[in-house]
C-alpha cells in the first residue's frame, strides 16, 4: 500500500491510497483540501462517504482512464464548476472516470452511457451508489433512422479496455494504422440515438464522447446540438480505405473518409467555437466546442 499526496495545478492536494487487490488497481480517495475546488463545493467526498473507492481493473486503466482524465484533466473540466441542475451526457464512460470528476465538480445530472458490458460492471460498482448519477447499459448511436436496435461491439484490445468498438460488428478498430482484426468476445447492446437523449432536455451543459470512432455517426447526424453548450470529445479520423472495413450503418451517407474537418465545420456551423490539438496517437485529436455564452442565453 502507498499513500501519495498529487497536487493538481497548484491548487488541490488529493491524498489518496494505491492498493493492489486481486491484480486491480484501488485508488481510495482521502482528502481533498486547500482548494477553490471546496469552496465552490465541488471537488469534496460525496455525501455520506467520507472514503469513496473507486478502482480501476488495471494498470492501463490507472494510467491511462484515471490518470488523463482524472489527474491530467485531459477535457479540461477541472476548474468548471456545475450546479447540481446541469445535465452532464457522458458518451463512453467507460469505468466512470470523467463522470465522477463531473460529480464531485458539482453536477447531481449526470447521464453515463457505456457499451461494453464488462466496462459497465466497473462503472456500476465505481458510481452506482451516488446520487445524481444515472447509468445505462446501451450504445448511443446516430440519430438519422439507420441503425437502431441492437449493435455488436467489440471486446477489449488485451488491457486496452478503452479501444471497444461498435464501428465493425464486433472486431476492433485500430486507428493507427488504419485497420480492423478480431477481438476477444464481443456482446450485442442496445442502441440509442443521441437525439432521443438530448430531446429530454431544454439544455445540456457538457455533452462528452469518447466512443472510438461514433462520434462521427453520433455527430454528423444529430439534429439536437442546439440543446448543448459545451461538447467535449476525442476524435478518432478514419480514412477512406478503412470506411470499407467499417459496417454499412456505420457509414454516414455523403462521407466517403471520417475527418476532424468534418466536425469541426459541422460544430462551427451549428454556432460552436471549436478548438483542438493533437492526442496522444495517430489520427486521434481532442475537441472542445464551446457556444458563445451570448448564443446560449438567446437559445
């Protein structure tokens, strides 16, 4: 057992513990001080769990689900502050990481969508006591008609439980260098169309996407963007030889190649201000769209 002390921008001192307990990772947060982060009550203990658990299922996940979003603040939300009202849509929680940092930023609506069922047990055991926070076992899909029902998404790529896919009926996508194998087992989900979320809502605060590759299908056919303020998403580009390896409802008509250009001018012209900047691999690049605060109070 070790017990680190993180300072995260200066600002917070979060003391937590690092256990290994049958080859997982257990990160036991203890102490969340010297912060604005307190004082904006956000970033403290949920209720009633002056220890919250929150584990991971191994090292991959510690350092790379837990760590980027958590500690690195990769969507770069640390220092937003959400009323408890503020829906927060979570596309691709996986175990629950940037859901937690919504929650304990404040937000008692968030939404957590996660397709891959072994990911879900993670995220159920990591949030599923919290109030606020609702989970759902389903695929978020495009919003066109052409698809729906159930999806086959792929197993994990060996500890790489993040690389799940439902792009190519059950095989992984491998961005890097543009191609799909076989994967472990794979389950069928159900689909929801991101549209049939957003319509429940006159407003969305945060909508994020981390779904390997659907955020294009998710995106380009979404008729309810108007509802979001702010989206946040890792963008995975696919070229036009890998569109072929894709399954049809996986195409959008009109693209013939999946590419950041493509979203950007679509959030550009649904009244977005678009920023991005290079991942940590090939083809993947981090968005951040924001509408102007003058956009949103005339919405």
């Amino acid at each position: 057992m070790v017990l680190l002390g993180v300072v995260l921008a200066g600002l917070v001192v979060v003391c937590y513990q690092l256990m290994v307990q049958h080859g997982r990772m257990v990160l036991r947060i203890e102490a969340l001080e010297k912060s604005h982060y307190n004082s904006n009550a956000g970033m403290t203990a949920p209720e009633g769990h002056p220890l919250w658990r929150f584990s991971t299922g191994n090292q991959w996940e510690a350092d790379n689900v837990w760590g980027s979003i958590f500690m690195q603040d990769e969507y770069g939300i640390r220092n937003q502050h959400f009323e408890p009202e503020d829906i927060v849509v979570d596309v691709g929680a996986h175990i629950g990481t940037f859901s937690y940092l919504c929650y304990i930023r404040g937000s008692r609506s968030v939404y957590s969508y996660e397709a891959s069922a072994r990911n879900f047990e993670f995220l159920q055991r990591n949030l599923g006591g919290l109030p606020g926070i609702r989970l759902f076992h389903k695929a978020v899909w495009r919003s066109d008609g052409e698809g729906g029902g159930e999806l086959l998404v792929s197993g994990p790529d060996g500890q790489n439980t993040g690389a799940v896919s439902a792009l190519a009926a059950g095989r992984l996508v491998h961005f890097s260098n543009q191609s799909v194998s076989e994967a472990g087992p794979g389950s069928s989900v159900p689909a929801v169309a991101l549209d049939e979320i957003l319509a429940d809502f006159p407003r969305v605060k945060l909508l994020k996407l981390d779904c390997e590759g659907s955020e294009f299908p998710i995106l380009l056919t979404s008729r309810e963007l108007h509802r979001v303020e702010r989206i946040v998403a890792e963008v995975h580009e696919i070229g036009e030889p890998a569109m072929a390896l894709l399954e049809p409802r996986a195409r959008v008509h009109g693209y013939t190649a999946y590419a950041l250009a493509d979203l950007v001018a679509l959030l550009e012209g649904a009244g977005f201000r678009v920023s991005s900047r290079a991942g940590g691999e090939d083809r993947l690049h981090l968005v951040d769209a924001v509408r102007p605060a003058e956009a949103t109070a005339t919405a």
